[in-house]
C-alpha cells in the first residue's frame, strides 16, 4: 500500500482544463498524455458558493463537466477554474445529488429532499418534473440512460421502488419485492438491463426495461451496498460502504467480493482509462486504486484535510475528477 501526498499541494493547476503539471491535457480538446506519471491529484478548484456541498459529476454533451451542489440547491457548470457557473434549482432546498447526460442533449438530476427529476439544458434553464405523490418520500438518488433511451433512476426514501422518465416527463415506478431496500444508485448493465444497489436490503438488484426485477443477496451481511459501474469484463461492481468491501456481480447473478484494507471506507467508484477501479475513501481522506487480479490496494491523499470526498467520473481527457462534499472543492486526480 503507498500513500502519496497529490502534486497539488505545489502544483495547484491554473486553469482545471489544462493540464499543466501533468504534460498537457484539454477538457474540450481532450488530448490525454502517453507520459507514465505517479498517481496523485493535481488541482483542487474551489466552488464559487460556499459551503455549496457539491455531490455527484457528470461528463456533459458539450463536453464540460457538470456538479450537483446539494446543500447550495445548484447545479455547477465548469468551463475552467477561473469560469464556473451555477445554476440554481427552481425548488428550494432540492437537495440534487445525481446527476447524468441524457439522450436529448440536456442532463438530468435527481432531487433527493423535493421528490423531483430535474433536467437542465447546456445553457442552464431549469425544467422540473414533480414524481408522483405518496404516503412517504421518494429521495430520488442515483440516475442513468436506460437502453429505451428514459432516465432511470433509484428512490432511495421508503418508497422502496426504482423510476423511469421519458425526456417528455412521463413517469412509471416499479415497487421492489423487498420492502426498505431502499435503492441507491443505477447503471444500464451489458446485459440490457438496469442494474442497481439495495443498501437498506443488502442486496444488489436488476430490472428489464419491462419492469420484471430480480435481486441477489450480498453474502457480507449488512454491507450496505452504494455505487455501481461495469466493469471491464462485462460483470458489475459495486462498493459496500459500511463493510469496506468491493464487490462483483455477473450478468448471472454471482457475487465475488475483494477487501479494500488498507482503505477505511469505500464510497464513489469509477472504472480508469487504465482497467483500474478508484474508490472514494473519505474515511482516510484519500483515493483508492483497486486492482483485482492480483488484489492490490494502493491509497493516495487528498491535499485538503477531511475532504469529504463523494462522486467520482472520468473527465474527458481521462483523468479522474472527484467532488469534496465538505472541502467544497472538485478535484483532479491524474493516475497516467
């Protein structure tokens, strides 16, 4: 296990779409550096909003990187560091956490405290579209593109179902057979299907555009399973944050599970342009690489104490940019 101190301590990068302490890389004209380099972060850009509590990043279709602020009610556009724009949600107190590009150019977010999906275009009008009501709240969390080319998205309050909106704003929800499952986060699997964590259920669950669903326990009881992404081998992974655990589950329904010690916690997880995992440790405050075959655990800090990192993505120029919930900062974590 190594753990390395990020160059951003010295090397802040002036602008977040230049790579200039790494060999040169472009946001908007992505062009990735061949160089080897020693894993570490290399900026942290401040949020214009205080105490904003950005959340959750999406790739945008201009080719920009978009943030939910969850307790600024805002949803970020980075051009630069020296150009961020905000946009706030029309419902107070929203609470947007994820956040994805959808089919029809805009992106889409989900508005956890409002019970609401919202979509907002590139030049940042706002669209809001209330779910249906209930006797408890939905706390929409997690979203993706399903292939019927709706957004999907998991209710994580004891509504206990998994969503879908046309771009139109037609809603359908799906009750899950598990009561208190509350879903987490979602992600279309290479199997056609959506594919979903059920952190209250401890399980990870899987439903057809149809609407048929299917759920396969975590052998780790109480793992609490979050985020999920494909993998490089066509299975699934998934975090469990309260076991400290990284999981893989087939198209089939099998589940492997690797420790992430030295890590302490195991939140936001993204695939690297290099096969590896990155894991969000904001218990240690650093980044974990996980390497499955053989299973190798190398941490890299933050800079910025207690960070609170949340959300990681691949930015266009293939590096990793990460938000720092408590930190209000999005950082840039180049591993190439």
């Amino acid at each position: 296990m190594r753990r390395i101190v990020g160059l951003a301590a010295t090397c802040l990068l002036t602008s977040l779409a230049l790579g200039a302490c790494s060999g040169g890389s472009n946001l908007i004209n992505p062009q990735p550096t061949p160089t080897p380099v020693v894993p570490s972060v290399t900026a942290e850009v401040a949020l214009p909003t205080a105490s904003s509590g950005p959340a959750f990043i999406a790739r945008g279709p201009d080719q920009l990187l978009w943030v939910t602020e969850q307790t600024g009610n805002q949803i970020a556009k980075i051009v630069s560091s020296s150009s961020i724009k905000e946009f706030p949600v029309p419902t107070a107190a929203s609470a947007p956490l994820g956040i994805i590009a959808g089919p029809d150019g805009s992106l889409w977010f989900t508005e956890f405290a409002a019970g609401k999906i919202g979509k907002i275009t590139t030049t940042g009008v706002i669209t809001e579209f209330a779910l249906p009501p209930g006797a408890t709240p939905a706390n929409p969390q997690g979203i993706t593109t399903g292939p019927d080319l709706n957004l999907w998205f998991a209710e994580a309050g004891n509504r206990n179902r998994i969503g879908s909106i046309t771009t139109s704003g037609t809603v359908v929800e799906n009750v899950l057979p598990t009561p208190n499952a509350k879903p987490a986060f979602i992600i279309q699997g290479p199997d056609g299907a959506l594919w979903f964590t059920e952190m209250g259920a401890n399980k990870i669950g899987r439903i057809t555009i149809g609407g048929a669903v299917t759920e396969f326990p975590i052998p780790t009881p109480n793992s609490q399973p979050y985020q999920i992404v494909v993998g490089p081998d066509s299975a699934l992974y998934f975090t469990e944050k309260n076991a400290d655990k990284l999981g893989r589950i087939t198209t089939t329904g099998s589940i492997t599970e690797f420790s992430l010690a030295p890590a302490k916690s195991a939140v936001g997880l993204v695939l690297g342009a290099d096969g590896k995992f990155y894991i969000g440790d904001p218990a240690a405050n650093e980044i974990a690489q996980v390497i499955t075959a053989p299973l190798t655990v190398n941490e890299f800090l933050i800079p910025t104490p207690a960070s609170g990192i949340t959300g990681l993505t691949l930015g266009f120029d293939q590096k990793i940019y990460f938000a720092e919930s408590n930190a209000n900062k999005i950082g840039q974590f180049t591993y190439f």
